[in-house]
C-alpha cells in the first residue's frame, strides 16, 4: 500500500492556493503528495510556476489533470455552482475527491453528485474544517450524550461576519445569484449551518425572513432571522448578517437539564439538578425554580482545521480510518439554507424535506435577472477558479 495519496487540486484561487502552499511548501499534510494543480486562468498557473515546487504538474483544465493518471485523489476548490460538476468527474475515473464547502448551491444538483459516489468505491469527503474545534467537537458530545436530556431551544446569532461594500465590489461574480447563487447563507454561513445541524440534528419546518440587498447594494441576502421547528418539538432561531459592526457569535442551546453555550472560545455550561419537566410538575410554590450550577467546560484544546480535515481525508483512504466529514453529509446545511430562501421567496413556513424542483425554479427566476449576465449554463461550463472559495 502507497504510504501517501497523491493529490490533485482543481482551482487555485483563494481557497486552492492555501491548501496547495499548506501541503506542498509547509508540508503540513505527512500522507499527502500534491502532485498537479489545474486552474483555467493564465495568471493562476503563473503563481502555481512561480510559487509550487517543480514536481508539482499544472494544467489548464480539470479534464486534463483528471486524465493524466498522475493522481489517485482531488480536493475541488472551484466557484460554488461547480462543485458537485467536478467531484462528478473524478467519480468517473475513481478519484477520491474531497469537496470545498459549500457542497453545492442547490441540493438537486448535490443529489446528484451523492449518487454518483455511490456508485463508486472512492471516497467522498466535504472540507467542513470548524469540525476539528474541540469547542464544537465538545458541545456536540455533551448534546448527543443523553445526559441532559432532549434539546429545548437552539439560537445562533452569528453576525461577525461584517463586510463593506469594496469587498461586494471586487468582483462581479460577488454576491449575484448567477455567480455564488446566494449571499451571506451560501458564503460565509455554510460552517455554522453545518455545525447546527450536525450538533443539533436536522429540523423539520423553517419560517425565514430574508432582506435581499439591505446594508449593500446587492442582489442577494445579507440579513437573515430564520425560525426552526424539530421532530421533537424544539424551537430554534439563526440570525446572520453581513451588516452588524460590531457583530456577536453566540450558539446557545437549552435542554432539559442544562443550557450550553459556545461564544469567546469558551465553552460553558450552566447544570441542573433535575430536569426542567420533571421539575415543572413537581415545584410546591408559584415562582420556585432550581438553581444552575456554572462551569467552564474543559476540551481537549485541539482545532486542527483545514490540516485536520485533509489528514483525516489521506488515512481515510490510506488506512479506513473516519472522515471528518463524509461528502453526503454535505447536503444536510446546504438544506437548510436552501430551505431558509424557499420561506422567503414563497412567504410562507417551509417543510423539511422541500420540492427540490420548486427551489430549483426558483432560484433559475433568480440567476435570471442577476445583474452579472451569464446563465447557468455558462457559469457551471466556464469557471472563474481565480475566485474559488474566496470568502
């Protein structure tokens, strides 16, 4: 068995470059080879030539670096649209391919490329790297422990992500629904989307209000104060803009036994001695309530990121130890999302799951009338690398 994966990376824009330079310059990576890169635009290949090592191969196109039976593995770091197109296309030739976030922009064409895994023996991997935070890590073992009992109530305000508008207008594919098929849900949220659902478990009916263009002068979101309902009852709120100065980034979930809360790098919980449903019942006096034992929780202090995430990719493949995060489980926050703009678009509470179809519909009305004129068609057949995954 090799001893390391010899990895292939289509687009060095933003995203691409940092891994590229993280693997083959820091060496960060000890089972991973990167040995081609691949990028249409001229200037992306000159920083490649300029900047990689001389062992490293350079392509024009995705196609001719796929077929050049130099790689047996690919990390996709394309526009949005483009993702599943491409991890497709090493499913093909039985690349194993680990995918950029977001999975995709709309979750039929993410079915889509989850079934054409299927149908594969390689392996499928999404690169949602806030996974590796021992803040999350921790919060999700104290939630999925049982030992507080069900999830009452989850919120997320997550409004730190305050852009001007010189960063919208860097570039024309910015913020377009043509371009990146969203705003700040699609750009900067698609992590917590993860991390909500992944700690949380997926909720069942979404109301959103969404303001399209409300702090920039742009054509999609940038304000967003969505309402969750789940299987069990809970409630939950998700509130994000590019707007706030300063913002705030607080998770908070309620259980029956307990409140958790994840804000400044700190983890805390506030402990019950019974729980509240059983307390509800059984308190002799109108206005008693238990009091909350406070504690900071201690974590293992580790956040190995992107390193993380592309280490646990190689041994995966090498060894068939666990993923971070296998690639179907990227449809899971690309749902939400998406079913965050159906409410808005449709005025209206939004069941989970949705038509994919309606969304797909509607979304088409969208790109449609973007102001950045090309279709999808284009936009998916003829991608601008030099911007992939820049956030």
């Amino acid at each position: 068995m090799a001893d390391k994966i010899k990895l292939g990376i289509i687009g060095i824009g933003n995203m691409g470059s940092g891994h590229a330079k993280s693997i083959a310059i820091n060496n960060t990576n000890a089972e991973i080879e990167l040995v081609a890169v691949a990028d249409i635009k001229p200037e992306r290949r000159q920083w490649a030539k300029d900047t990689l090592p001389e062992t490293v191969k350079i392509f024009e196109t995705a196609e001719e670096m796929l077929d050049s039976g130099l790689i047996d593995s690919c990390l996709v770091a394309v526009p949005h649209y483009d993702h599943p197109k491409y991890a497709i296309e090493c499913f093909k030739r039985h690349i194993h391919v680990l995918v950029e976030k977001p999975a995709g922009v709309y979750t039929k064409q993410v079915k889509e490329m989850i079934e054409a895994a299927k149908q594969t023996d390689t392996t499928f991997a999404m690169m949602f790297n806030q996974r590796t935070n021992c803040i999350y890590r921790k919060m999700r073992e104290l939630v999925q422990s049982g030992e507080y009992g069900e999830i009452k109530r989850t919120n997320w305000i997550i409004t730190n992500w305050y852009r001007p508008q010189v960063y919208y207008d860097s570039g024309d594919w910015r913020a377009t629904w043509s371009g990146e098929g969203g705003g700040v849900l699609l750009n900067q949220c698609p992590h917590q989307l993860d991390l909500w659902q992944w700690i949380c478990g997926m909720p069942s009916k979404i109301q959103a209000h969404l303001h399209y263009g409300k702090w920039h002068d742009i054509e999609v979101e940038d304000d967003v104060t969505a309402y969750v309902e789940y299987p069990n009852g809970a409630t939950g709120t998700f509130i994000t803009t590019t707007g706030d100065n300063p913002g705030t980034n607080r998770f908070e979930i309620t259980l029956d036994r307990a409140k958790i809360v994840a804000e400044g790098d700190k983890l805390m919980i506030w402990e019950l001695p019974m729980n509240t449903s059983e307390f509800t019942k059984t308190a002799t006096t109108p206005f008693q309530s238990q009091k909350a034992e406070y504690r900071e929780v201690e974590t293992d202090g580790m956040n190995e990121q992107h390193k993380g995430v592309r280490d646990a990719f190689a041994a995966h493949i090498l060894h068939g130890t666990l993923l971070t995060a296998g690639g179907e489980e990227g449809i899971n926050g690309l749902t939400i999302s998406n079913a965050m703009h159906l409410s808005s678009w449709l005025g209206k509470m939004v069941d989970i799951p949705f038509d994919d179809e309606l969304y797909y519909n509607e979304l088409m009305k969208r790109v449609a009338g973007s102001r950045r004129k090309t279709n999808v068609t284009e936009v998916t057949a003829d991608t601008e690398s030099s911007y992939a995954g820049t956030k």
